[in-house]
C-alpha cells in the first residue's frame, strides 16, 4: 500500500461526528459476531476471556449505565436484573456475576442481547442528535466509545481462543490472501542518542486518551536503539531449536516456573508447522511475526538474541516521530486478511510501530507523576490495576482502526498470551 494511500484511509473518520462515530463502532463490534451462533456466543474458555454474547451485552450495558441514565430524561433500563450479568468490576454499581462464570449465561439469548443494542443505539441517537446534549456527553461518549473499541478486540481475541478449544479447528471467517514481508529480511535499528524526552497524552494530541496516558511528563532516556521490524515466527523457531525454553539462564526465575509448570514448548497457538488462526488451522509463515507470547517468552528471547526489551518511554519517544493514526489494514499474522471485512485492523510492522501485534515493554504498569484518576465510578476504569502488570505498546491486527496513538498503555499480567503480543527488541548504545 502507498503512502498516500495510507493517508488517505488514516483520515477517512475527519469531520466525523461523534453520534456517526458511535454507530460505526455499534455496527463494527455487530458486524464481528455476526459468523457466531448463539452457542459459539456463549461459551468462555477461560477466566481471562469472555463470550462474545458477553462483550456485547457489556459494552450495552456501559452505556445505559453511564451515559443514558445519567443523561436521557425518562430513559428505563431495558431489563434491571441485567447489570448484575454484565457489569464488568466497577465496584460503584455493586454485585456483580464472578468472571469465571460468564460462561454459565444461556439466558439471555443472543437474539435477545441484539435487541437490547438496537433499543440502546436508538436512545444514544436521540441524545446525540441534541447538539447541546452532545456537548455535554461528549468525555463520557468518548470513553464509551474507546471502550466499545477495545472489546471488539477482546471479542476477536476471546472467540480465538474459544474456537481453539475445539478439537475441529472451526474457522470464523474463510482464509483469504495476505501481504506478508519479504522472506530473510535483515534487522535494522532506529536509534536514539537520549536526553529528555516528554512521555504521556499532551494537548496537542487530541482530544481524548486514557487516564493512564497522562499526565505529560519528563524521562530521562540514555542511548538505545529500537528494532525496525518485529520478531518472526522464523526467528522463534531458531529459539526453540537452540533449547530456547529449557535454557534456565534465559529465564526471570517466575518465568521458568510458569513454563515448567505449564509444560510450555512454543507459542500460543502453535502446533508442528501450523498455527490456529480465525480462519482455522493454518501453514504458520515463517516471516510473519511471532504471535501469543507471554512477557516470559519475550524476555527470554530478547535475552538469548543478545538484546533486551525496550522500556514504554524509549518505544514512545521513538513512536513520537512516526504517525500512529497513518495506518493501512493488517491482517491476523498467520490467517491472511480475514478482519478486513469489518475493517477492524492496524498495519503490518516493518519501521511502522503500530504493527501486527502489541508488543512487550520491560516498563511495569504504574501511574505516571502526578496521575489522578478520574472522579466517580469511571475513575475504576485503569488505575486500579497498576499492580503486578506490564506495558505494551502500539496495536495489533485486531485493534480498531484509529484506536491506537504513541502514548497508548496496553497492560497485561506477564503470563498471558491469548492476546495478540509479541516483542520488538532493544540494545543499548
């Protein structure tokens, strides 16, 4: 894809409103289950993942609760009794079902839930076509939005994981043709001679971000260099083959036991020379990059290839002199371009940050100088999570469009690897 063409589908939402923003998030997260059947929706594979059915009925869910009725005179909930299923940990809006058990939820249907969108998406219509209403929602829509984003994702991601568990490999989508990088493409290195550097959401980058992005502050950075591109599916294979994961030396002690209790040999996903993708089973490329790796692994190989894993404030500073929001689609990594119909994805890596997958920073999840989190019940959203978690940065095959930017904080605990994380390597200079 071309440069200009690049731009030209990066500035595709300019002049958009919020209320045709808001439908076009509503319709992609609809379009994304639109393959499932009801049993599909329903099923949770493990406690970190939801069903689908689930992410849809939530993400309803959080705009009856804070935005319609707070904001929509004579707004009745759809049905009362559904909070208590579908409130996610926002322990201001009480009791709430165990996460583990969401699983359990035959009831309501899926049909049901769907229904549920549609009353809800025509109350926010009528409250956004209000400009003054619009105004005065808007910080809470913004949030309601970029929420919505995120559980598409975790709705691709959780439903590949459900899909996994199956013994016939099902396919979500069919296998379609994909713009991998060249075979044997040699690393390169984009180096930064360090100083002071500014970290976090500042006023000349939008108007909304996560709490956790801010405030703006000052780091400290000494001289590195960041990869140009994401490792490979190839080069962990060369990991592997070297006795990558029964090499202690390579491991932080916590992850040696993780890998040795959990009898781990390879990434998420993979087995002999496929890799389960939405499409189902498919011939893994060895050029694509590595996929469904946990902090652990990433550690480990950037340990074994000589390097390391770049802190959240070195991969930003150099992200600050590319643009996160000039991004073609991508593609699931070892499926081809099945996302693209409902147009969800980032792009490919290369020197573009905001590749195919979100990728490892040695940086734990705390608050930045002078953090404060947000008044209310939304104030839960981030903040009480910055414990025992690690940052990743830019985006992934299955982030929404137009979701990501420089100062994004994903976080994760370091043994998970259903999403999709990989790692870009570091050195110091």
């Amino acid at each position: 894809m071309s440069r200009s063409m690049r731009r030209q589908s990066a500035s595709e939402a300019v002049g958009e409103s919020l209320s045709q923003l808001f439908g076009r998030t509503r319709s992609l997260m609809e379009a994304l289950a639109e393959p499932l059947s009801d049993a599909d929706a329903t099923i949770q594979s493990m406690e970190d993942a939801s069903p689908a059915k689930w992410h849809l009925a939530h993400t309803t869910w959080f705009w009856e609760t804070f935005v319609l009725r707070e904001h929509a005179p004579g707004y009745r909930p759809h049905d009362e009794r559904w909070a208590y299923l579908f409130n996610s940990y926002y322990e201001g809006e009480g009791a709430r079902i165990l996460r583990g058990s969401r699983g359990v939820l035959s009831r309501p249907t899926l049909d049901e839930v769907r229904e549920w969108r549609r009353v809800v998406n025509g109350a926010m219509a009528e409250l956004l076509d209000d400009g003054a209403s619009s105004d005065a929602v808007k910080p809470i829509v913004q949030l309601g939005i970029a929420h919505e984003q995120q559980h598409s994702e975790l709705l691709l991601t959780d439903i590949k994981h459900a899909l996994f568990q199956n013994p016939l490999g099902p396919a979500m989508w069919e296998q379609t043709g994909a713009n991998m990088p060249e075979p044997g493409e040699e690393r390169g290195w984009l180096s930064h001679p360090g100083g002071i550097a500014l970290i976090g959401h500042g006023p000349d980058d939008g108007d909304f971000a996560f709490d956790n992005e801010g405030p703006r502050h000052r780091v400290l950075l000494e001289p590195f260099a960041l990869a140009d591109r994401l490792v490979t599916n190839r080069e962990w294979a060369e990991f592997i083959a070297d006795g990558g994961y029964d090499t202690p030396s390579l491991w932080l002690s916590d992850g040696l036991a993780w890998v040795r209790k959990n009898a781990i040999t390879a990434p998420l996903y993979w087995r002999d020379e496929a890799h389960f993708t939405h499409a189902g089973w498919q011939a893994r490329d060895l050029d694509a990059p590595v996929t469904h790796i946990s902090y652990f692994e990433a550690d480990a190989f950037a340990t074994w290839a000589g390097a390391r894993l770049p802190t959240e404030f070195e991969w930003e500073a150099i992200a600050r002199g590319q643009d996160g929001a000039d991004t073609p689609q991508a593609h699931d990594p070892a499926g081809g371009n099945q996302l693209d119909a409902a147009k969800p994805p980032l792009p490919r890596g290369g020197t573009d940050l905001f590749g195919d997958c979100w990728q490892f920073t040695r940086s734990g999840y705390l608050p930045y100088p002078r953090f404060q989190p947000a008044e209310g019940t939304v104030g839960e959203y981030n903040g009480k999570f910055m414990s025992g978690q690690f940052v990743l940065k830019g985006a992934s095959c299955a982030t929404v469009r137009g979701h990501a930017r420089a100062s994004y904080r994903n976080f994760f605990y370091p043994h998970q690897r259903w999403q999709f994380t990989g790692l870009r390597l570091a050195r110091d200079i």
